[in-house]
C-alpha cells in the first residue's frame, strides 16, 4: 500500500500582509507570458487593502523606447481563495 500524500496547503484567505513590492515579480512575469514589453515598475504605491484585495499603482518602464506610463495592479482571492494576480494601464472598477 503506497504512503498517504501529505494534506494540500489551505488557501490563503488573507491578503493584509502582502505589499505592492509583493506583486511586481508576477505582474512582470504576467507581462513577459503575455508578451509586454513593461520592464520594471517604479514607486509602487498601495491604493487599498482588505483581506480579499491589494491594490497599487506605479509607473511601468517600458522597452519600447524607454517610455514610463501609469500602471495599476492589484491581487484578490477569487471564490475559492486562490490569488489572482492582474494589471491593466487603467484603473480597476470599484
């Protein structure tokens, strides 16, 4: 009989200790999967934290250019407590 596989990680259902510093690793690396040219974010600033979502804005250098642009980007847990990681150039609906 094969051992029992150790139990799955719980969900995280809290996002109060994460920081806009958190996030830039996945929003870059969302970018480059999605062929963006955005290739570092400067001064991140927290717009709003709760439990369930971050949000943040900064200023995006892109390589096209060398060109700075408004970026926004936020995590929330979706409906079965799993992080979801986004960022647009505009911002997200309330």
């Amino acid at each position: 009989m094969a051992p029992a596989a150790p139990p799955a990680e719980p969900p995280i259902a809290d996002l109060t200790t994460y920081s806009c510093a958190d996030l830039i690793p996945d929003v870059l690396a969302i970018a480059k999967e999605n062929s963006y040219n955005l290739v570092k974010i400067y001064n991140p600033v927290e717009d709003m934290k709760s439990r369930g979502e971050i949000r943040c804005t900064g200023s995006a250098l892109l390589s096209t250019g060398g060109a700075e642009v408004p970026l926004y980007f936020r995590a929330y847990l979706d409906r079965d407590l799993d992080v979801i990681v986004e960022y647009n150039s505009f911002p997200f609906a309330p």
